[in-house]
C-alpha cells in the first residue's frame, strides 16, 4: 500500500511539474508574440474570432503544418493579451479532428523516421531539465 501511494505521488508531482512547463511555454509564447509586435492587434474582436475558427479549419486539413500552428500560437496570445479566453467551444469540432488527424500523421511520420520518437523524447527531457535548473536559479 505504502508504495503504490510513493508512486502515486510520484506521478503527481511529474504531472505537477509537467504542467508548470507547459504554463511557461505558454507564457514564453505570449511574450513572443507581443515581442514581434502583436500582428493581430489591429483585429476587432469578431474579426479574432473569425481568424480563430478559420485557422482551425485549416489546422483540420494540415495538421502538421508548423506555420499554421503557430498562427494559432499567435492569436491565441492576441486573446490571452487582451485578458480573454479563446473560444474554444467555437472550435471544438475541429480540435477534435485536428487531435485524430494529427496522431494519425504523426504514427505515419514515425514509421517513415523510426528515431523520431527517441529524438522527441529526448527534446522533451531537456527542455524540462532547463526549466528544473531555471526554477531552482529563481527560488
């Protein structure tokens, strides 16, 4: 019993930190964008929301597309920037596409790059170790 509790708070704790990496990429990506110099300011919010819906459309039919994703990136950074959420339920049927399509092009790409896994991993290993030396400078 005693060590089912250690490895569930074990998994609590990584989930915890994983989290916390997540939140300051998504900060890191705000920051970004702003520094680039906001290209959707100048948008009406229903012209936001459009540009929302429209790149999830295309996100559905190119999944793997890294210039359409960072679109997204962008504007949803524009709504966080403008202290409101994206309307996620707007698009719901479209991430949930996007979610298949892109594990489908992902198992594909993975097959045609059998080291592509190992060298994802190993990416996501270090940018968590940076983040655990970052945190701990900090504190």
């Amino acid at each position: 019993m005693v060590e089912r509790k250690k490895a569930g708070k074990e998994a609590s704790a990584a989930e915890a930190e994983m989290i916390a990496l997540l939140a300051s990429k998504a900060v890191d990506q705000i920051s970004n964008y702003s520094q680039r110099g906001r290209m959707y300011r100048t948008l009406s919010d229903e012209r936001l929301v459009q540009s929302w819906q429209s790149i999830w459309d295309e996100l559905v039919i190119d999944p793997l597309s890294e210039k359409k994703r960072d679109m997204q990136a962008d504007l949803g950074s524009e709504f966080s920037l403008r202290g409101k959420e994206p309307p996620w339920g707007l698009v719901r049927k479209q991430i949930d596409s996007f979610l298949v399509d892109s594990d489908r092009a992902w198992k594909e790409w993975r097959k045609q790059h059998p080291d592509a896994e190992a060298r994802a991993n190993e990416s996501i290993d270090s940018d968590l170790q940076k983040f655990r030396t970052e945190r701990r400078r900090s504190n």
